[in-house]
C-alpha cells in the first residue's frame, strides 16, 4: 500500500429539516388545530482515529465526506427522524487544521476518541409550536439550519518515542535493524529508504519503546531538496531524536560537516523540533581505529559545540547498540512518569504539540507555492521558443 501521509478533505454535515405546516383533520371535529411536527436535526461528522490504520491514502480517492439530513417534520405532532452521524476513521497520529481559518482542531493521538469536525444543521419548527391563547391556528414554521461544511487538511505524524535523524546512508535503517524485527530496506546507496518505517525495540519484559526510521537528509531539505524535508514532521512526535552520524562516509566527505549540515537542516525546518533532545551517536567505529575515531569524534563535537555524551556503535555488527538502546528506554520511562504525574510537563508537551503543527503547515504552503512556481516556469519555457536554458 503506499504511504501517503498528507491529505485535504471536505466535510459536510448534514442539513436540519424543516417544520410541517398541517392542521389536524378529523371526522366531527371541527377546527383541530395546528399538528405539524419539528424536522429532525443533520448528522454531524466526526473524526476518530484507529490503530489498524497507518496512511492516509484512502482520502485522495475519496476528498468529500457528508453526513445525513434531517427528515422534514410531519403531521400528526410527528417530528422527523434525525440524521445520522457520519464517523471518519484516520490514523493514530494525524493532526487535523482547518484550511480556511488555519485552526488547529485536534490533534488525534487516542484511539477510538471521536472529534466532531463538522456540526449538523438545527431542526426547523412544525406550526404547532406557535400555537397560543391568542393565535389558535398558526401558519408560521421555522426552517432547518444549514449543516457545517469545511476543507480540512490532514497530516499524519507517526507515533513513535525515538526518532532517526542522518545523512543517507548513516546506517539508520542498519541500526533499527539491529536492535528490533523490523526489515527495512538497506543498501550501500542513498536514499535507499523512500518510506519511514517503525520498529519495536524490546529491552524486557513490559519495557518497549518504538523507534522510527525516515528517509536521510540532505543539504538543502528544508527548502525541499531530496527527500527528507517530505518525513522530517514524523520526528515531531518523538520524545527523544537520535543524530547518526557516519564516521565513515563513502562519498569522502567530512563527518563533522555532516553532522553540522543535519543540525542546521533541523533548525530550518522547525525551531521547536530542534529543541527537542538529541543524543549523538557515531556509526559504523569498527572501520577506523581507535585513535582516528577519538580524533573525529573531537571534531564533531567542537563542530557542533556539543558538551554531553556521545554514543560509539556499529550497527550492522550490534557493538554499543545494547547499551544505548537502555539508555534510551530509561529516558523514555521517565518521559513517560512525566507525561503520568507532572502537569505542567504535560502542557508543555502539548503546547510543542501545537506549535510543531503550525510550523509544519507553513513549511508545507511554502513547498507547494515554491513548487507550483517551478511548473509554471516549466510551462512557459516549453510554450515560448526564444527561451533558453542556462545552467
């Protein structure tokens, strides 16, 4: 199934129905009185999410979404049937705004929890309402409202506590790998992972956490370029965010400018997502020795100003990947009692949560205006004969 983690739907609720006019008519009754019975009220739309989902692709085949009118009113007192309620099922993970106001309507992280999106029109009134001491037969109803319609784009966020970051080819994928049962892809050249993909990283009994794995970065990912500026937002829902840096590199670079290249690409893409905590770790040691490792870890780190620890592994050997993959859960366990007991920890997560959600959108409209502007010249330079490009 392919993996598309971006989508832009409307939903419509459903309208109210409107009042009956009637009168009652029976046999040796004279003047009966007024009988028409309220319209029922529209269905609403709820959004909710479900763990069985993992892509949003099923929306781009199917952008509208709209719930049941309310039955108009009858005669008889009778009210007309209500609506159904229309309930959408997305991903966990997946944040909904409001294209046309650009609210931020929930953030959808709790299975099985409905969030309405979308509120049903109010029913209309039947004449028999209006009936008083004074006006024994009234012609007046009331109509139903119109059901509530709106664009809303969808972004799915992977759940996932640790968070991949490197250069193509840092060995991401050989790490998450290692260390749980997933089988990503892995080959010796870049951009061999196209999709990000999640592993459950098992340190004991009842002592988990989930790591993700997203495309490699490159200089330039935040204005677009390659592939990781498209999952750079799964990171944003990540506790923690793990920097692999390749001591290594097949392509000769330096490895601190690397390092230097994703930490500056980070902060582009999203001030908030930066603040986040990193722990730095050095890939693939078992190719140089110890004293050139000791030297380039030197240079990462004065490079990069760092001042705490630093991991040393191999992942496709396994060597330093037990311990810092304990490490990495009892910094999650805590997260986790924070998340428990801590409110104020807990608002401040939430209100990330938000902040990384607008930050993404905008980065998002900027894309699609910068890449709508490159078809157009496209366009205009195969209708136009006199252009010429220049490289």
């Amino acid at each position: 199934m392919k993996f598309v983690d971006e989508a832009e739907i409307t939903v419509e609720a459903g309208n109210g129905g409107n009042g009956c006019l009637s009168f009652r008519r029976e046999k040796y009754v004279e003047r009966g009185g007024p009988d028409g019975g309220d319209g029922g009220r529209g269905g609403s739309v709820y959004l909710v999410a479900e763990t069985g989902l993992n892509t949003l692709v099923d929306f781009r085949f199917q952008p509208r979404y709209r719930a049941e009118k309310g039955q108009s009113g009858m005669s008889r007192n009778s009210t007309g049937r209500s609506g159904d309620d229309l309930y959408v099922h997305v991903p966990i993970g997946t944040s909904i705004i409001d294209i046309d106001t650009e609210e931020l309507i929930a953030d959808l992280s709790i299975p099985k929890k409905p969030i309405k999106v979308a509120q049903g029109g109010k029913h209309g009134m039947g004449n028999a309402r209006f009936k008083t001491s004074t006006n024994r037969a009234p012609r007046k109803i009331t109509k139903g409202t119109l059901g509530e319609v709106r664009r809303l784009q969808l972004q799915l966020r992977l759940v996932a506590d640790v968070g991949l970051l490197g250069m193509p080819n840092a060995g991401k994928s050989t790490l998450i790998r290692s260390v749980s049962a997933a089988t990503p892809k892995v080959a010796d050249y870049p951009f061999t992972t196209l999709v990000p993909s999640l592993g459950v990283v098992s340190r004991g009994l009842e002592r988990s956490f989930v790591m993700a794995d997203i495309p490699g970065l490159i200089e330039g990912a935040a204005e677009g370029a390659g592939l990781g500026f498209r999952f750079l937002k799964h990171l944003s829902r990540t506790s923690l965010l793990v920097h692999l840096v390749d001591v290594l590199p097949v392509d000769g670079t330096d490895p601190s400018e690397n390092a230097a290249k994703i930490v500056t690409e980070l902060k582009k893409f999203s001030a908030t997502l930066a603040e986040k905590k990193v722990l730095l770790v050095l890939n693939k040691t078992d190719l140089i020795d110890s004293d050139r490792l000791i030297e380039v870890k030197e240079k990462i780190c004065s490079k990069l100003g760092w001042r705490e620890g630093v991991y040393c592994i191999s992942a496709i050997s396994g060597e330093g990947c037990a311990d810092l993959c304990e490490d990495l859960m009892r910094q999650i366990e805590t997260h986790r009692q924070q998340m428990k007991d801590d409110s104020t920890y807990v608002e401040e997560q939430a209100k990330q949560g938000f902040a990384l959600a607008f930050e993404i959108r905008e980065t998002i409209e900027a894309d699609k205006k910068i890449r709508a502007e490159k078809r157009q010249l496209v366009k205009d330079s195969n209708n136009d004969p006199d252009f010429e490009w220049i490289d």
